[in-house]
C-alpha cells in the first residue's frame, strides 16, 4: 500500500475517534460513537499490516500477541465490578504508557525500521519526540501502577511526603531535559536507559503525595499524559492517527482534570503538590461529640420518606464502598409506589473518578435522567422534603459557604440543608477526607442513621 | 523555501487539540467514565507503531531485541484495545431511559 494512502485512511480512523468523543454528548448516542471508536481502531491495525506488507512468520506471531492481549482485555473487561472503575482505567492507563515506551526502545533500537536514519545517527526531530514520547509514556506507566495501588487499596492513600520532596522533583524534571539534550547530540544508548529510569522514578515520585481522596484529579491527569506519550511516539512514526488521538485524549484529560479541581475550588498545583486534609484533623477532633444529634432508625427515615412529596438522594463514595447502589435502587422503586417524586444529586467530585456515582447508578438501572448535576439540581432542595444523603459528606457542608476560614471554602456543595429534613447515611460522626466537621449533623431538621450504608437501605426497604 | 513535514503534522496536532476541546465540553458529565475508558481505549491505537516494530524483524531472525519490545507492546496495547472498548460498551449499555 502506498505511502500516500495508508496516511489517508489514518486519517479517516482518527476523524472517527473524534466521532466516538463526539457520540459521547448523549447517552442514545453513545453507542453509535463507541462503535464508531472500534471502526476506527479496525482500519488503523488493517493499514497498518498492508502498508508494511510483510506477511512472513512475523505476522503469525503479531496475531497470537494480538489475540493473547484481546483474550485478557476481554476477560477483564467482562468480569471487572462497576465499583472497581478506577483502578481499572488506572491499570489501562498504565498500559498504554508502557506500550509507548516499548515502542520508543524499538524506533530507538531500530531506526531504519520507522525511517528515521539509522543506528547512531538517528534524525535529530525524531530522537526529540522518541525521548519525549518515552519520558511522558514512563511517567504515565509508573504513576498510574502507584495511582493504581492505592485505589485498590493494597498501599495506603494517604499521602507521602517528606522533606526536599518538591526539590527533589524539580531536580530530576531538570535532568530528564538534560539528559534528552545531550542524547541528541551523543545518540548514546546509555543516556537513552537512564532517561527513561529518571522518567519512571519520576512518576512515582509525583503521585505518592496525591491523597486518595484527589484521585479524579490524578486519574484525569493521568489520563492526559496517555495521550500526550501517545503523540509524541506518533510524530515519530509521522502517522496521523496517532497524533489525532494523541492530542484528543490529551486535552480530554486535561479538560477533566479542570472539571474535578473546580469541583473542590482547589487549582491543580495545589492538588499534585499534595498533603492536603492531612494536617487539618486533629482540630477538627476536638469540639465534636459536645454537640447534641438526633439520633434515628430505620422506621423513623421509612416513615419521613413515606410521607413526604419529594426526595433527593445524594451519594458520595460511602455509597460505591458499601455496594449500596441495587439496595438504593429498590428504595426509590418502594417510595415512587407511594407517589414520592425522587431524584438524584451527583456533586462532580462524588466518587474516586469523574462520573463514577452515574455509572453506579446506571448500574443499579436507575434512568439517567432522574439523576442531575449540582447546577441542575441545587434550586431543588428548597421544594424538597427529605433529602437523603449517602456516603457523602464534604460535598454537602455548609461551611463552605459561610466560613472563609475553612480549607473547602468556596467548593461548590449540595445546598441540602435548605430541605426540609436531611437524613445522613454515615457509619460515626467522623469527618470527610477534608477533616472538616460537618454543621449539618447538629441540626434539628438533620436525623443521623448511623450503619453501614446497604444495611440501612436495606432496612428502610422493609419498613416500607 | 520549502515547508518542513514536521510544520504539516504539528498544524494537525495543535488543530486536533481544538477538536478534542470543544468535543470533550460537550461530553455530558454523566458519561465522563466512559469518556476516560472510550479515550484509554483509542491512545492503544500506538499499537500501529508496535506492529512496524514487531514486523521489522528479517525473514531469519523473528525475534530481535527491537521486534521483541514491539511483540509486548502489541500485547500491552491490545489488552488495551478490547478491554477499554468493551467495558465501554458494557457501561454504555446500562444507561438508560425511564420506562414510559
């Protein structure tokens, strides 16, 4: 296949990656783009194989790889819960970050293969943009197994820090620019090495002091680097497609990094330089439990749900922990038999990734259009009877509209208290990830139901 | 003066960055999950770069250092492929209306 029109039908797959994002406007739509999305890959991997034109034993082996990886993918895809979304998109990320360096080792190994000169004297545009793609694909690798880690639980999501940390970033950022300075000008395979063990140490080095709680921001970011390594490898191998969807999924990420940060008024630097919430607790510890709650069952929440007009459900992460979105589910169908107008609150950055409340409600077959963003919704909860508030609690604090003291100070929240009773979900009056103590609790229109956030559901099922 | 092919690539790169900026605002939040794996799901598209690497290889020696690195990022990036499309598609296919 020639030249000229391999590059026109790599052209044509990344206008329809841009047609999948573009499907992803509406969820009748969304369907049409994914597939759009699959067409897309299909025709870049079939070029691919004609324009090289070598079908020899290599090929044989390309399809048993190729066959060996969609089998896992497969596998993961079907079997993976809703609820472990995050450590998922983490672990794909992590992926194409990895693939992105193995295949700068090989245009680095082999330059002729990729025309771009040969060993030792590879074109010097070329090395630039292989040892950026490397350096970027080496960070997205390591950061996003860190990112991946802690989601999953098996290290822990506070955040490490110590001191000289940001010096120690800044020095090594400064060494990987270095480093792909004097490798154009030496083409030395050993600078080629360290750069990208620098780039790996790295990615380490900037996720470990990201709090748990700020995974959408790190996902998100992570999320941008894929793509970013992704353009870089396709200037190398000048194809288009790559450098479409590169850029693509390199602003996408970004743009959700903006989203969740504006969702806790917080600017991206202060999130990746870290230690947040971590200081904060221990005042927060002191003036509790002086204040009297109300104390409630689940006979008391049935009975105020039963009898009210209109309820908004607000979940958090507690929610997606306790896997209580089916028994949620079964609550809203009981209390909609008794006439009750329900609708969900989904504050932007409720969960460990953008949008993840919304696909484990749509898991639970709740319609996506009973459930509203912040914006949508927050006039609501004046007209509303009950809100009911599951596993969420920072995202409804009042506090960040009344004290300019307090660190979450200007985030956006649910305005719950303006309805007229409040029932908070929560297994201890313990504070949220900020550590800030929660008003909200002390009110007399606020009844706390201490459990698990599935049993208490399930419970309040019953007694309706 | 001739115009360097690097300028012709970097003009679709930064023009594609404006694509994806209007294209992802007008993603609706409730579908910013799938937007993440739809995009992990199309960044694998690198597998084109791991399939010149993994056929460089001559007729004799299938297996060279350089071809081996484009074998496993064929198979990274494949795990890649189906796994981010179709747990796309399985998210995708939850969404739904309410019953009328």
């Amino acid at each position: 296949m020639s030249a000229n029109l391999s590059a026109t039908f790599y052209l044509i797959s990344g206008i329809l990656f841009i047609l999948a994002l573009r499907g992803l406007s509406s969820p009748e739509t969304s369907r049409r783009g994914n597939y759009f999305g699959i067409s897309g890959m299909i025709i870049a991997i079939l070029v691919t194989f004609l324009s090289v034109g070598n079908f020899g034993q290599g090929l044989v082996f390309v399809l048993i790889f190729l066959l060996i990886g969609g089998l896992v993918g497969a596998f993961i895809a079907f079997r993976i819960p809703m609820t472990a979304m995050p450590e998922l998109v983490a672990g794909f990320h992590s992926l194409v970050g990895l693939a992105a360096v193995f295949v700068a080792i090989s245009a680095f190994l082999k330059p002729d293969a990729f025309n771009l000169g040969s060993v030792g004297s590879i074109k010097l545009a070329s090395l630039i943009e292989m040892s950026l793609g490397a350096a970027i694909g080496a960070i997205t690798f390591s950061g996003s197994i860190i990112a991946f880690l802690k989601l999953r639980g098996i290290m822990s999501g506070a955040p490490i820090t110590f001191t000289g940390q940001h010096i120690l970033n800044l020095i090594l950022g400064i060494s990987i620019i270095i480093l792909i300075f004097y490798l154009c000008r030496s083409q030395s395979s050993n600078l080629f090495w360290a750069l990208i063990a620098i780039s790996f140490l790295v990615g380490i080095l900037i996720i470990i002091p990201i709090g748990g709680a700020d995974m959408p921001v790190v996902i998100s970011m992570l999320n941008s680097y894929s793509g970013w390594a992704a353009a870089g490898i396709g200037f190398t191998l000048e194809n288009t497609a790559l450098i479409i969807t590169g850029a693509l999924v390199g602003s996408s990420g970004a743009i959700l990094s903006y989203i969740m940060c504006k969702g806790m008024n917080r600017s991206f630097f202060n999130v990746i330089l870290g230690g947040w919430g971590a200081t904060e607790q221990s005042g927060a510890d002191k003036n509790r439990e002086q204040k009297p709650v109300k104390n409630g069952n689940a006979d008391d929440a049935a009975f105020l749900m039963k009898n009210a007009s209109s309820v908004i459900i607000v979940p958090g992460y507690g929610m997606a922990v306790a896997q209580a979105q089916h028994a949620l589910r079964e609550m809203v169908d009981a209390l909609k038999k008794n006439g009750v107008k329900v609708s969900y609150a989904i504050h932007p950055v409720a969960g460990r990734m953008p949008g993840h409340m919304n696909v484990l409600l749509a898991e639970a077959n709740v319609p996506y259009d009973e459930v509203f963003e912040l914006e949508e919704i927050n006039n609501d909860f004046a007209n509303c009877d009950v809100a009911y508030v599951i596993g969420a609690n920072d995202v409804t604090n009042p506090v960040a509209k009344s004290d300019p003291q307090s660190p979450i100070y200007g985030m956006p929240v649910l305005d719950v208290e303006k309805s007229k009773s409040v029932l908070f979900v929560k297994r201890s009056l313990s504070p949220g990830y900020a550590g800030i103590d929660n008003d909200l609790f002390y009110r007399d229109n606020t009844l706390m139901l201490f459990a698990d956030a599935k049993k208490m559901t399930e419970e309040i099922v019953k007694s309706l | 003066m001739e115009i360097d092919p690097f300028i012709f690539r970097f003009s679709i790169f930064i023009l594609s960055i404006f694509v994806g900026y209007y294209v992802v605002w007008s993603v609706t939040p409730s579908l910013h999950t799938p937007l993440m794996s739809v995009t992990n799901a199309i960044s694998s598209v690198i597998i084109v770069g791991a399939i010149i690497a993994a056929l460089a290889g001559s007729a004799e020696k299938v297996f060279e250092t350089s071809s081996i690195f484009g074998y496993l990022a064929i198979l990274l990036a494949a795990v890649n492929i189906f796994g981010g499309f179709l747990v796309t598609q399985r998210m995708l296919q939850m969404y739904k209306k309410k019953k009328k």
